[in-house]
C-alpha cells in the first residue's frame, strides 16, 4: 500500500465512479456476475465480455476505478497534457528534421504558427485526444480527473505538500500548475469494439457535475465510436482524426489494449500500427500502457521463437527505420540519405507500480488494486 494519505482528486474520481454505476454497484448477482467475466478474461475470450452489453455495466464497475487512478497518476507524472510548447518547439524546427515534401513543410509549419499565437489568445484550440480501446470510460474519467486537478491545483498541492517527508515516494507526487491556461480544452474521441455509448455517456455527464472546476468547456466533444480497429473499416476513420492540418498535434493513448489486440492478431495489429504512423502528424504523442505480468506481455519472434516483451516489440515496430527501397540510389549509384525511424521514444519504463494510496479504499465499495505495468511515451518524427 502507498504510504502517503489519498489525494481529494482521486477520492473525486472514485464519486464519480460510485455515482454512475450505482445500479451495477446494487445488482444482487453483482459478485457471481464479475466471476463470470473473470473467467473469460483469463481464457482470454476477451470479446465474448467487451461485446456484451449487459455486462459492460458490471466490467466497468470492477476494473474501471483501478484503471482511473492509475492512469490519472500516469498521465500526471509524464505531463501528458503540458507538453503543448515541447511539441510547438520540435515542430519549428521541422524544416530541417523532415524529409517530407515542401507543399506538407509549408502546412505543418502554418499550422505551428496558428498554435503559437492561439496560445496567446484566450481561445486555445482544443487538444484532439484519440483513445483507442477506451470504451469503458477509464480514459475519459482520468483525464477530465487531471484537467479538473489542474484547474484547482490549491487543495491538490495542500495535500501533497504534506506527503514531502517521505522522499523515498517523491516521485508519485502529482506535479501541478498554476492557472487553468496551462491546458486546452480536451476533444477527447473514445474507440472500442464494444456498445459502450450510454456508459461514455453518464461518465461525462457525472464528472462534470462532480469534479471541482470541471464544465462542458474543459472536456468537449467526448464522442465514442464503435469500431473494431483491426478492421480495415477503420482507415478512414483514423485519416479523418489524424488529420497532418490538425493543430496541435494530436495526444493517442493505448492502454492496456496492446496484449488484447496481438492475441487477436498480431500481423493486423502491426498493420493498424504502420497505418496509424502513416496517417499521424509529426508531434504527435502516442502513450502506450500495459500490464507488466511477463506472461501475459511476452511475444515470441523469428524462427527461434525467442520471447520479448511487447514494449521491446512496440520499439522495434515504431522506433526501427523503414527499410529503404532497393532503387532508391542516385544516378551516380550513391546511397540515398538513410531514413530515420518514425517515431521518437520520449518516456520508458519496463516495470512500474501504480499503489493505492492510504485511506482510497474506503471511498468505494469494490477491492481496488495496484497495477504492475510498462510504458512507453513516442513522438512521431
């Protein structure tokens, strides 16, 4: 168990939570229900659950909450959402990293100019956030969790002002900012492969009735849509929302989805993954999360079959340059510049804990957990 007290934003999160799935939290069978469910997962036979409407309800109040709070400190301790001006800085310097043609330089570069002086205005363009697998509302309730801390960082900072003694656990204190500018409004666009509409739903609308400082102007537009992304039906969508004129660049995140999507397919998953470097404007920020248990995360590779970890496969997938075509020489048979990797690995861990801090448990009426998990933060190039 964490030693540091609970912070009010995560006991905000869990009355979120309690508020919207209070049927599921009074359904009688709720316990015989989860079993059930628990059983498929570990077989596995993961979309016999995701696709179930009547057991999204219970899935969502078993896992959700843990998976909030997780992420919340996640995404805090990365500064997932206040690194606008790092990624407004390496897209000015565009011109000379990129080898795209001159017509997509020219557009990318107006489209930083549009970010550097929306920054200035009180109207900041809203950050495009594309959660993939984040039907069950985990996302959307941690980020509107985040924005609503950043908002009304003075009772967050109270709090973790106290937790200083402990210097041993200084790196799960939130790191907050001053004044509601530090961030945009968050356009927030949910993909799962399971009917979660109505619970994307009730989480925004209670979050905003209960997190300090939240409106519909600080979390807008959290659209879900339905779509199985292995399928091929999705390309247009992803080239809709990952528009190279978007401004800024988008944030994606995939968490704990990976392993889901490799035990689905691993050459369909790979696929969706050139097809997202394709579409993805440079700055882009991609968060991938997943569970470090190194059974569930091990892929075996080559003709050996030697196993590795999917973080060190996302790497090699992402962060490896594209193979250069054979014909790509000059006239005078000299070699091409050689190509440079998509994606830039900004953030890594191969093992980390997420632990509950003291006195959580007792804001919600289900076992809460600590998660085991790897990460990786990319920018595309």
């Amino acid at each position: 168990m964490h030693k540091q007290p609970c912070l009010p934003n995560e006991v905000a999160i869990l009355d979120v939570l309690t508020a919207s799935l209070a049927q599921a939290l009074a359904d009688p069978n709720l316990t015989v229900k989860i079993q059930q469910i628990k059983a498929l997962l570990y077989e596995k036979r993961f979309l016999e659950v995701f696709e179930r409407e009547s057991w999204l309800d219970i899935y969502a109040a078993r896992w959700v909450p843990s998976r909030a709070l997780a992420f919340r400190e996640i995404f805090d301790s990365i500064g997932l959402l206040e690194r606008s001006e790092e990624v407004a800085e390496f897209n000015k310097g565009k011109g000379k990293a990129s080898a795209e043609s001159t017509e997509e330089i020219t557009r990318n570069l107006a489209a930083v100019a549009v970010t550097t002086e929306s920054m200035k205005t009180p109207e900041t363009t809203p950050q495009k956030v594309i959660c993939i697998g984040g039907g069950a509302g985990s996302e959307l309730v941690a980020f509107s969790g985040i924005v609503s801390q950043l908002l009304e960082p003075t009772s967050s900072q109270q709090q973790a002002g106290t937790d200083g003694a402990d210097e041993e656990e200084s790196d799960n204190t939130p790191s907050m900012v001053s004044g509601s500018s530090a961030i945009p409004p968050l356009d927030i666009h949910l993909l799962d492969i399971g009917p979660y509409g109505g619970l994307i739903k009730s989480f925004q609308e209670t979050c905003v009735s209960v997190l300090p400082g939240l409106s519909n102007n600080n979390v807008t537009n959290a659209i879900f849509h339905q779509i199985d992304i292995l399928s091929p039906d999705c390309t247009p969508l992803f080239e809709n929302l990952l528009a190279r004129s978007t401004t800024p660049p988008p944030i994606i995140t995939l968490l704990f989805t990976m392993t889901e999507l490799f035990i689905q397919s691993r050459p369909r998953t790979i696929a969706f993954l050139r097809m997202l470097s394709r579409f993805a404007p440079r700055g882009t920020l991609f968060l991938v999360v997943d569970s470090a248990n190194e059974e569930a995360s091990a892929v075996s590779v080559g003709k050996e079959g030697r196993s590795w970890s999917l973080g060190m496969v996302m790497d090699g997938i992402l962060c490896t340059p594209p193979p250069q075509p054979a014909s790509a020489t000059t006239g005078s048979e000299e070699p091409l510049s050689k190509p440079k990797p998509l994606w830039k690995k900004m953030e890594s861990e191969d093992s980390k804990w997420y632990r509950l801090r003291e006195g959580l448990q007792d804001h919600y009426p289900i076992k809460l957990e600590n998660t085991r998990y790897w990460l990786r933060l990319y920018r595309r190039n």
